[in-house]
C-alpha cells in the first residue's frame, strides 16, 4: 500500500487540494480523500490530472514520421501515396527495431500525458511473409515496450486478410499483415495467459477495415475473441478516405459506418477509429449506439483524411476518445486543441465543443476523452478515483504558460497555449513515478536505441 497527497487534483467531481490517494500492490486505487491532513504521505505537487489514454496508435509508424513530407514524382500526393512510403518502411523492421521503436514511443506517450495506448497491431510476420517461430513474436515486442516504460496496454492484433471489399486478394506488400481465420485464432490463443488478472492490460481484436476482412471473417473473429474475453474491446478503421465510402457504396450499396451498424451489434466495446465521412444520419445512429468515435486528429490532419462532425456528434451526447494513430505528433493536449481547431476553421466560430454556456473546452474534451479512452480500451483508468489505475499527470505550476492559473483555467492553459516546454512536469502510472523532471526515467537508453535502430534502417 502506497499513499499519495496531491496538492491540486482534478477528480470525477472537481477540482479539489489536499487529496490522499491510496495504492494497492497491483497500482490501483483503493481510496481517494480531499482536504486530507494526512502527514505520512508522499506529495505529489503541482496540478494533477488523471492520465489520458491514447485509443489509437501503430507503434512502428513512430519511426517513419516526417518521412512522407516530400511530394512524390507524379504530384498527386494523398493518403494512398502515404501508404505506399509506410509500407516499403515496414518491410524493413526486425523484431528488435520493432521493440525499440515502440519503447522509445511509449516513454514519449508517457512524457506527453498519455498513461495508456491501445495498440492496433499490424506488423505480424518476417518480410517474406512467414510467421516466426513464435507466431506472436512481435505482439511480444509491443509488450516489452510497454512493461519497461509503465504504460498500460489494450492490445489489439490486427486481422487484414483481404486487399480490398468483395474479398479481393490482398497484395504482396501487404504479407507481414496477414492471417487467415485459423491462424489468427491460434494467435489470440497464445496471447490470451499474458493479459489474465492484470488491471493494466487487456486483450482485444482489430479487424483492419471493412475492406481487409469479409463479413463472415469479422463475424468469426468476434466469436474467437468472446470465447477468450467475452466482451473485450472490438477495434475497426472505418469512413477515413472518400475513396474508401465510395468502393463500400460499389460493394454494398451502403457506406461503411452505416453497413457496421447494420450488419453488427455495435455497443459500448467497440471503438470505430476516424469514421470521418459519415452523413447526419450515421452520426446520430453512431452517436445512439455508445460506440467510441477514435478520433486522430493530428494524424487526419497529416493524411488529408476529412474533418469528423464533431460539433453534431458531440451534441448528440456521442462518445469519443483521442488517438496519436501515424504519431506525427505525439502530445495529448495538441491533439484535444486540433480536435476543437478543426471545427473552428470548418463552422468560423468559437469554443464549439465546449457544449454549454461558461463551460471550459478544455475541461470539457479532457473529461469526456478519458472517458471514451479508457472505455475504448476496456481498462479502469482515465480518472483519479478508487477501482481505477493511479496514473497521475502532474502539471508544473511555475510554468509560465500556468502563471496565476488553477483548475479550470490550468486545464485550457496547457491544452490551447503551445510553449517549447511542456508544462508536464512529473508523470505517475500503476502508482509508479515513471516521468520525472520532464522525462522518462530511462529516456536516455530508450533514445540510444532507437537511434543506433533507425541509423541501421534508414540506411539500408
Ligand atoms: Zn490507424
């Protein structure tokens, strides 16, 4: 049992001083005290925030970020021009580059207010195509990462078995990617024992798209995963690119989030990354259906995707957490600000998310995406109360951009003021100070790493 006094915290119901939190062994929370007067606590000083959890990453992308920013020969540049840089960028990793990526990645997430990542894991198998010795060599990896740095994980591997809607054959540079139903069903099987009884990790799938996988392989894959963890979290690309709603409407005669909706029970475990191009009436009926919208915003932004009809969405009480997706920028309160920036530019007025009169926007985006995160990631994190995980997010309150701030205020301080220096001064996660004086504990190794990894893969 561990014992905390944060100076000023916000909790479920408000900002609040002198806050006793209580830690188990596991790094839960057993109990929370205001106005505590406790003098045998360790403090933890500045503002303090619950940890946010980030719904959307693929690790590796870390590593290939600013390297898709020169136009290509033919000019024409858009996602599906990205796509083929990530690719040739993913046919060269090794298992341990694959690790070393995702550690230094998961100590930034760390460094930037993120205390759980739900990883949509896509990189399976060697570059020929074949499995490892170990199926789930690389899932491994990811988890590794995640051990050393302290961030929690819902991991999420990825079923890609097809190139396109209609059961297409997928194309050869696609093969690191794939399984067929058996294969990936023995994948889950063996990942399964290293997710029972921890509070920080659970196990879900990710069908990539609806044009990697056909109806009766996601009906499959929602079988196998309840037959493990009956609920568990059901992650799914979905309405990112035009081009993808219009092959959809050719296939289906439907769009893609509108299909999902009719073709599966979608509920509170699923999180529906992007659904960008969506008609007002998929927003309501996805807004009606306690699914998680995964908004990326930073990513979309990189990627041309599409503005998510967030204002609409939002007023209709839908759910949404945030993702850092290609990690072009991995910083939680930039992309809250990107998020509510993007409706601003689109509709030419002001605090539009913030949902009523006088409310903070900050405060109000913040609250709701640690909430749609740590439902999307199907772990209790996301809020400083008992049963939840203790990852705390301190705050610097002698930062300048912070200077006289407190609450609220501090809260639209740090998410809508960009400085050079990150006011997160000191970050906790499972009750472990993982982030101190700006940085992750073991910064320096995790850099040295991933540099001598990425010196050997961009050479190549
Ligand atoms: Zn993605």
């Amino acid at each position: 049992m561990r014992r905390f006094l944060l100076r000023h915290a916000l909790l479920p119901d408000g900002w609040h001083d002198d806050v006793l939190v209580e830690v188990d062994a596991g790094g839960m929370i057993t109990a929370v005290t205001p106005q505590s007067t406790a003098k045998d606590a360790e403090p933890v000083g500045g503002i303090t925030l619950p940890g946010l959890p980030n719904l959307h990453s693929h690790a590796f992308q870390r590593a290939m970020a600013g390297l898709a920013e020169r136009s290509g020969p033919a000019g024409g540049d858009s996602f599906w021009t990205w796509r083929e840089t990530m690719y040739r960028f993913a046919a060269r990793l090794t298992p341990e580059d694959i690790e070393a990526i995702a550690t230094q990645l998961y100590a930034e997430m760390l460094q930037a207010g993120y205390t759980a990542v739900a990883e949509f894991h896509y990189v399976h198998h060697q570059p020929d195509g074949s499995a490892y010795d170990d199926p789930a060599e690389l899932s491994w990896r990811v988890l590794a990462a995640a051990d050393s740095t302290g961030i929690a994980l819902t991991h999420l591997p990825v079923l890609y078995r097809y190139g396109g809607f209609g059961a297409r054959a997928p194309q050869e540079r696609q093969r690191r990617f794939l399984h067929d139903a058996p294969a990936y069903a023995r994948l889950l099987e063996r990942l399964a024992p290293a997710f029972r009884d921890r509070g920080d990790r659970r196990l879900g799938i990710a069908p990539h798209s609806l044009r990697a996988v056909s109806p009766e392989l996601l009906d499959q894959a929602l079988e196998m995963i309840d037959a493990i963890d009956n609920g568990a979290p059901v992650h799914i690309h979905i309405a990112e690119q035009t081009a993808e709603v219009e092959d959809c409407i050719a296939w289906s005669g439907r769009r893609p989030v509108e299909w999902l909706l009719d073709h599966c029970a979608v509920g509170a475990r699923w999180c529906l990354v992007h659904a960008t191009h969506m008609t007002d009436a998929e927003t309501a009926r996805l807004a009606a259906s306690q699914a998680v919208a995964g908004l990326c915003p930073s990513t979309e932004a990189n990627l041309g995707d599409g503005i998510f009809p967030a204002v609409s969405y939002l007023a209709q009480d839908g759910r949404f957490g945030i993702g850092s997706d290609s990690h072009i920028g991995v910083h939680a309160a930039e992309d809250l600000r990107l998020l509510e920036y993007g409706q601003r530019l689109l509709h030419r007025g002001r605090n539009l998310l913030a949902g009523r009169p006088e409310r903070s926007t900050g405060r109000r985006l913040f609250d709701a995406a640690c909430r749609g995160g740590a439902q999307a990631l199907g772990l209790k994190l996301g809020a400083i109360t008992s049963g939840c995980r203790a990852d705390f997010v301190c705050l610097d309150e002698d930062a300048p951009a912070l200077a006289g701030r407190r609450g609220d205020a501090a809260l639209d301080a740090w998410i809508f003021t960009s400085t050079p220096q990150s006011p997160i001064r000191e970050v906790y996660a499972g009750g472990r100070r993982v982030v101190e004086n700006r940085r992750h504990v073991r910064a320096g190794d995790y850099a040295a790493r991933y540099r001598e990894a990425l010196d050997r893969i961009l050479q190549e």
